[in-house]
C-alpha cells in the first residue's frame, strides 16, 4: 500500500515533521511518501493562504495518481482542497482535521480545539459543523503564535500546554485536538501533562487512510465526487487542463 502525505504549506521543514508524525503510525507493508508542494503559501493562517494552497495540492494528488498512490492526507487543519482532491483521487483521501475530530468523537463526549492564530477559529467551527462534529465540539482555542514560530517560539509547548488546560476547564471537554499540523510533535507532552488524549491529526489520518485502503474502500466515484467534467483551464492553470482534453500525462506536473 502506498500513502501520500500532502503538505500544502511549501516549508519542507514543516513536512519533515509531518513524515515523522506519519512514519510513526504506518504498518510494515504501508509504502509513505509526504511532499511538498512547488508552488503555494509557505504557510496556511487565512483563507487566502487556504484558496492558494490548492493547485500545489492537486498537483500532488496528480503525481502521486500517476504514481499508483493507493491514499492520500491533507496534512493541514483547513483541509483546503479535500473536495477537490477528492474528485481526482482513485484511493481515500482524508483531511486532519475531519480525522482529528472524528477520532476525538470516539474518545470522549466533548473535545477543544488549541490551534495557531485566532482568525483560524472560524474555518475550525465550519469545519466541525461539516463533519458532523459541531455538537461535541466546545471550544476552539488560539495560542497566538504563527505557524512558522511554532518551532522556533521557546514558549510554544507551555503556551499550548497553558490553552489546553484553560480549555479543559472552560468547556467541560475531556479531549484536546491539536489545530496544526505543525503542533504534531507536541502530543504526547501535552497529553502527559494534561492528563487527557491529545489528537494530532496527521497520525489520525494516516491511520484512517491506511484503514480504508486495507478494507478495499475508496471514495465513490459517482455523484459528487465522481472525475471532474472536461474543460480548459487558461493562464496559470492551463496545466490542469483534464486528462481527457490535454492527456492526463501532461496534466499538472
Ligand atoms: C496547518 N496552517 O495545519 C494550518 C494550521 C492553521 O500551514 N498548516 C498550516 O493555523 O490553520
């Protein structure tokens, strides 16, 4: 079986992070690979970062169909493009945030959220009402550091530590999902210190991905998410011009 882990950001560190996460969860017979996209916002805390993230995103989903990649990861907590990826995709593909909240629906009666920057609350919310979480979702958390400074901040775990617990507090939750991909390594600390599961998303997902893939499952490929209708795509995007028109060997790349 052979997964692929996207990172829509373009920062390699962040996907190197990301692989460990996900390397550290696959079975002996799973094959991984996470990339980073060539084009797109080093990293995703708007929607305008979210809107921009997409092509690099389905150029992945692209290769790695090209590449007989049997699943796929979307290893950011906007989940952009996962409709999208979807339509494209012959194998499951599985966002960490759907996995993140779906996994912390099975671990307790109401989860928080700690994620990076406020303004990302929002997508948060939506997101859980979409997948069927907006209930046991309590509360959405940001600790005010920026993607890219969650490395390099000193305070970065204590800060997460810190909103995590007043969290726990506030909502009456017993269940802390980590809002970035970025925050993956931080897990096991945060769960240590406050007690309850801590959910990073990308190993979620792997897990998942690697679930559907074992019990034959993929996306359904009528209705909604069957393959994009045929059509030209112009300037920038001419090289998502579909299979059909352009032959999908020449598809974006
Ligand atoms: C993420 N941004 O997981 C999101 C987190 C966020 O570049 N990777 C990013 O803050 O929304």
């Amino acid at each position: 079986m052979h997964i692929r882990v996207i990172n829509p950001n373009t920062t390699v560190a962040m996907t190197e992070k990301i692989e460990l996460s996900a390397r550290a969860v696959i079975g002996p017979g799973t094959r991984l690979d996470a990339v980073t996209p060539a084009l797109g916002p080093a990293s995703i805390e708007s929607h305008y970062d979210e809107a921009l993230s997409v092509p690099g995103i389905l150029t992945e989903v692209a290769g790695g169909e090209r590449a007989g990649v049997d699943g796929y990861v979307i290893a950011c907590f906007g989940d952009p493009g996962l409709d999208a990826a979807r339509e494209l995709a012959s194998g499951p593909v599985i966002g960490i945030a759907e996995a993140a909240m779906h996994a912390a629906m099975l671990l307790g009666r109401g989860f928080s959220v700690v994620t990076t920057l406020d303004r990302t609350r929002g997508r948060a919310w939506e997101l859980a009402a979409r997948y069927g979480a907006g209930r046991a979702c309590r509360g959405v958390y940001g600790c005010a550091i920026p993607v890219l400074e969650l490395d390099t901040d000193p305070d970065t775990v204590e800060r997460v530590i810190a909103v995590g617990r007043a969290a726990l507090e506030r909502d009456d939750s017993d269940v802390i999902v980590l809002g970035c991909a970025g925050m993956a390594d931080l897990c096991a600390r945060v769960s240590a210190e406050l007690g309850v599961p801590v959910v990073d998303g990308v190993a979620a997902a792997t897990v998942f991905v690697q679930s559907l893939v074992t019990l034959g499952l993929r996306t359904s490929p009528v209705g909604e998410y069957a393959a994009p209708p045929p059509k030209h795509y112009t300037g920038l995007l001419a090289g998502f011009t579909r299979p059909d028109l352009a032959g999908w060997s020449a598809g974006p790349d």
